[in-house]
C-alpha cells in the first residue's frame, strides 16, 4: 500500500512533543512491513531539503494566491519526505508560538499546509491512504470531502485521522473560512462551526473516514465531558470510526543498551551503567554526588511545560513533597506559569532539585537513565511516550492512572511481585503524594525494587502490533471508500 502522512512535527526534522517521535516511528515500522510511506512536513528554519519537486504551487487564500513549493527531503530510513516550503510561514524561530504565545496567523500557515499536502496527494504522490494528525492537518479531510469532492483523482482516497491530543483545536473566529478561501457552508454544527467559532480538528472528526487516538483508555475517556473538551459529542457520534491503537516506541532510539547520549550502557543483566548514569545526571543538575546524594532515590522529569501535564499537582505539595528524602531533576519548557513554577523549586530547595528550563534531547536521555523514578502526573494524557521509555532504562513510573499511562503501567504488587509502576486516580496532590510515598517506600525494598524494573525493562512496546492494527485500518477505510466513490459515480 502506499500511504501519505501529513503532520506539522516529525524527526530527523522537526519535534516539540511526542507526536514528532510517532511520525518518524510508525513511518520506518510500516515500510519495514512492506508498504511503501511518504511525508508531508512543513519545511522549518534548519530543515534542510535536497531538491525542488514542485517550484510553486497554487494555493488560493480567501482574497488571491499563494505559490509555496514542494522541497524534497530525500529518503530517510526507506520514508520519503517532501516539505511544504514558504518561508513567510515555516521559516521561523519556533514552530507553532513564541514565549507561549501562538503566531496570530496559525490558522493561515496550517491552511496552506493542508491544501499543499492535497495538492501533493494529487500530482507529486498518489497514495492509496491519507493519514493525518492533530489539528494543523485537520483540513485535509475537510478539503477532500468538500471542495475535492468530486476530484476523480481524491475521491477514492481515504482518509485515516490521528488524535494525538483533543486539547489542541485550532480555534478561529468565523470570519477565518471566508479568508482561508472556505466554503461558508462549512459554519454549520455538522461542520467545523463550534459555539460560533470554527474549530479545525472538529472538521476532520466530522469528514475522516476513520478516527484514531493513541491509546484504548483515551479513545474511551474522549467520549466524556472531563476530557473531550466540548468535542465529546461529535467523538460519540463517530464512536462506530474511532479506534484506540496504543503508540510503539523506537528502540533503536530508546534503550538504555545502545544509547550514546548517557554515561554507560547497561542492560537488565547488569544495570552497574545506570548507576554511572545516575552520577553523571547528578552532576549535570549541580546535585550532590557524595555517598548520600547517590543513595537519595532521585526523580526525573522530563516535559513540555503544559496544564495537561499536571504540574499544579506539584505546586499543590511542593513543600511536603521535597521534605521527603528524595531528589528530583526536571527538564521542560512551554508556558511561562510552569517555567516559573519550577525555578522557584530551584530557588527554594537548593540541592534537592535541579531544573533545566529548555528542550534538549540529549539531557532528556540522561534523565531516562540516570533517574530512579519518573514522574507524570498528567491531568490527561492521550498516550505518553516518556513513561514506555523509563521501564526500557529500568526507571519506575510514577503516573496518574489516565489515558496511555494507565495502559501501559500496570500497578506493583508487592505479594505477587506483579507490575511495572505505581500510579494513583485522584487529579489531587495528595493522591500523588501518597502514591510517591509508596515507592518511596518501596525503593527501600532493594529486592522489590529490582524486581520493579526488571518487569518494565521486559516489557515489548515496539511498533509492531500496532503498525498492523493501522495497516488493518487503513484497508478497510480504502473498501468502505472505493464502495462510497463507485456508488456516487453511477
Ligand atoms: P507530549 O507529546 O504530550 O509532549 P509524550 O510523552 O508523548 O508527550 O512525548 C514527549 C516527547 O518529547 C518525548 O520524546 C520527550 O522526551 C520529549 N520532550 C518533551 N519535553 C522535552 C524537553 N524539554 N527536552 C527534550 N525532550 C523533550
Ligand atoms: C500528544 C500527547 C501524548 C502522545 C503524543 C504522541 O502530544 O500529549 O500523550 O504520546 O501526542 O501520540
């Protein structure tokens, strides 16, 4: 089969979140299935392209023209890439805000970004399958079922959805369709309109063939108010298209025995390396490495600095929280409130936390090995990617029981031996402290302990299951719609 992806965010080239490490994982995974996989990016400042395809495209806007080109990005890992070149609206310092700020013209740049990918579905890549992701490509569909409807080329073509978040809508006001070049019978409720705005990702939940979230328990907790951010209605609705298919993680990028970033390597038969890890990681936060500072059990954190990821939990019990005997290194960035959160910590507990305010993948390694624990107390969580890494490095996660972390983390059973991590329900602070507690606690246990990470670090969470459930996917969405395309053409 030959599938398209389009998304704003994949690596080698570009990356905020998770949803980059998905895009290049799920890519390399299907072609080593067989299946022949291209990608549309948005050609960023530093993504270097080899070659032109298509000097200039014509995009129409609401009020003229635009000419982006189509860059060729060669092939990585038997993935084609092309890119979506204008520099007016990729070439820039971040990729979707500045200092928590989106860029006033987000919803023009996406736009463009969807039509391109269309236009490349059409002339430069004629895939079988069209697989899309989160709000920036959420046009897609919406373009292909209105005004390519009856482009004989596209209409045959299916298109597979992928929620990575349902926080994210791509929300405008409703004079944005006439200036995107939108047909206004789009502000309608069984359209993009969403209390007199327009909603982007509400358009590809309406014309999607299929829906997709990244884990079982999301695609679950999506059809409720408490997490389906006003779009619980149309996610219902379309329940019957929706499946939950758990992300897989890249081990060749992700395990503790390959890995070039961190200090040592080490493996479940001997983890000597993690303790060096642990040495390095202390000293790179400026923590204490005398014979105390090694034993304390430390705590890794490593995010964007986001209300979903539950840091309020953090400030809510700071004070008991780093009485404890512990220490904790944290990694983030994002929205200011939560910078700020964690370099008062910094400041006010000296040598128990250490805390670096940036987006480096290479201190996001040196956390994963050198931790003892790692924290997510998410207030939602569609799948979570750092938590799989940890029991890969034989780090313990500590996780709210929500979305792909109560998936993927099963609870320690101190009597059976049973479990990988420990994980507490209550969106509280005092539900995280008493789970932290716990394995507090049990970190004292050296034998339980041991047993912890060794469950997690045999753990299986590659692509592989899950690049077949897609594939499984991606046919029935390619008959259902070849039957729906022979219909309307007679
Ligand atoms: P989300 O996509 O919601 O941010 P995930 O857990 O799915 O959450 O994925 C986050 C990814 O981004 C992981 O690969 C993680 O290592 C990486 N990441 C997040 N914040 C940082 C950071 N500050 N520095 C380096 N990598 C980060
Ligand atoms: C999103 C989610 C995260 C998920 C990632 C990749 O950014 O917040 O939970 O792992 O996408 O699907």
């Amino acid at each position: 089969m030959k599938i398209l992806f389009v998304a704003s965010e994949g690596l080698p080239f570009s990356k905020t979140g998770g949803l980059a490490d998905v895009v290049e994982a799920l890519p390399k995974a299907l072609v080593t299935m067989g299946h022949e996989v291209s990608v549309v990016l948005p050609r960023y400042r530093n993504t270097k392209a080899s070659a032109v395809v298509l000097p200039s495209l014509t995009i129409p806007t609401g009020d003229g023209l635009r000419f982006p080109a189509v860059a060729d990005g060669t092939a990585v890992a038997g993935v084609r890439y092309f890119f979506v070149d204008d520099p007016d609206y990729f070439d820039r310092d971040q990729l979707y805000s500045v200092q928590g700020k989106d860029y006033p013209d987000n919803a023009e740049r996406f736009a463009e970004f969807s039509r391109a990918a269309v236009e490349i579905a059409k002339h430069v890549y004629p895939a079988d399958v069209i697989h899309c992701h989160d709000w920036q490509s959420a046009l897609v569909p919406v373009l292909l079922r209105t005004l390519y409807e009856s482009d004989p080329v596209l209409r045959g073509v299916p298109v597979v959805f992928t929620i990575h978040n349902m926080g994210y809508h791509g929300l405008y006001p409703r004079e944005a369709l006439k200036r995107l070049g939108l047909p206004e019978k789009l502000f309608h409720m069984d359209a993009m309109e969403f209390y007199g705005k327009v909603n982007f990702l509400k358009g590809a939940l309406v014309f999607a063939d299929y829906l997709t979230t990244v884990s079982r328990k999301y695609a679950q907790e999506i059809q409720t108010p408490e997490y389906g951010h006003g779009l619980e209605g149309v996610i219902h609705q379309r329940a019957e298209h929706l499946f939950g298919i758990l992300n897989g993680v890249d081990y060749s990028a992700w395990s503790p025995e390959t890995d070039t970033f961190i200090a040592a390597r080490y493996s479940p038969k001997d983890l000597s390396g993690k303790r060096v890890c642990k040495r390095d990681l202390l000293v790179q936060f400026g923590l204490p490495v005398d014979t105390l500072g090694i034993a304390r059990p430390l705590i890794g954190i490593v995010s964007r600095f986001a209300d979903q990821k539950g840091f309020d939990l953090i400030a809510q019990v700071a004070n008991e929280l780093l009485s404890e005997d512990l220490s904790i290194v944290a990694l983030g960035a994002g929205e200011p409130k939560h910078e700020q959160l964690f370099r008062e910590l910094a400041a006010r507990f000296p040598g128990k936390i250490g805390v670096k305010i940036a987006y480096d993948n290479a201190v996001a390694h040196k956390i994963e090995a050198g931790s003892d624990m790692f924290l997510m107390p998410s207030r939602y969580e569609p799948c979570g990617l750092n938590q799989i890494y940890s029991l890969k490095y034989g780090t313990v996660p500590v996780v709210r029981a929500t979305g792909g972390l109560d998936d993927t983390i099963e609870p320690f059973d101190p009597r059976t031996g049973y479990g990988t991590g420990f994980k507490f329900e209550a969106y509280s602070g005092q539900a995280l402290l008493a789970c932290l507690r716990q394995a507090l606690s049990t970190f004292q246990n050296e034998r339980a302990w041991r047993q912890i990470q060794a469950n997690g670090m045999a753990k299986d969470f590659s692509w592989h299951a899950s690049a077949a459930e897609y594939v499984r996917l991606y046919e029935s969405a390619r008959k259902a719609r070849n039957q729906m395309a022979a219909g309307t053409s007679n």
